[in-house]
C-alpha cells in the first residue's frame, strides 16, 4: 500500500531495467520509488521514495492521469489532466 499520494492513485509504472517504479495520482505529483524485494519471503520489500516530481496543474480535481517510463533511460513520462504531457529527466 502507498501512503505518499494525499489523493486516488491514477498509474503505476515499472522500469524495465532499473529497479524503478513510478506512481501517478490526482494530487498533481508524480512520485519515483526505488525497489527492493529479497529472496527471503519472510522479509518486506524495501520501497524508498527517490524523488516528488511536480508540474501539473489540477484541472476539475484530476493531477496527473497516467506515467510511463522510457524504455532504456530512467526517464519518466507524464500526462496530466491540464492536457500537458511532460517529460522528467
């Protein structure tokens, strides 16, 4: 369960090759996590909040609508409801 997100949760991404996942909610922020899960299964999975990316603007209370990664790079790619797509490197 993630607590980051003070609103709904609209998308979650996986990176393909990073360690990487991104949540997208109606709060207008996109948050990068780092990921860790252990072969022992007695163990939690370690979710470390990386960083807050900010730059939509909300629009009838929806933020950001979707997140995608680049397929090679640690890019993220955001669409919000502001009718923006923005590009975080």
């Amino acid at each position: 369960m993630l607590r980051h997100h003070k609103k709904a949760v609209r998308g979650v991404a996986y990176h393909r090759l990073y360690p990487l996942f991104a949540s997208a909610s109606d709060d207008g922020s996109v948050i990068v996590c780092h990921g860790t899960v252990y072969s022992d299964l007695l163990q939690n999975p370690l979710l470390v909040p990386v960083k807050v990316l900010k730059g939509h603007v909300l629009t009838h209370d929806l933020g950001v609508l979707d997140v995608t990664f680049h397929p090679t790079q640690p890019w993220v790619f955001s669409s919000g409801a502001d009718a923006t797509i923005r590009l975080f490197t």
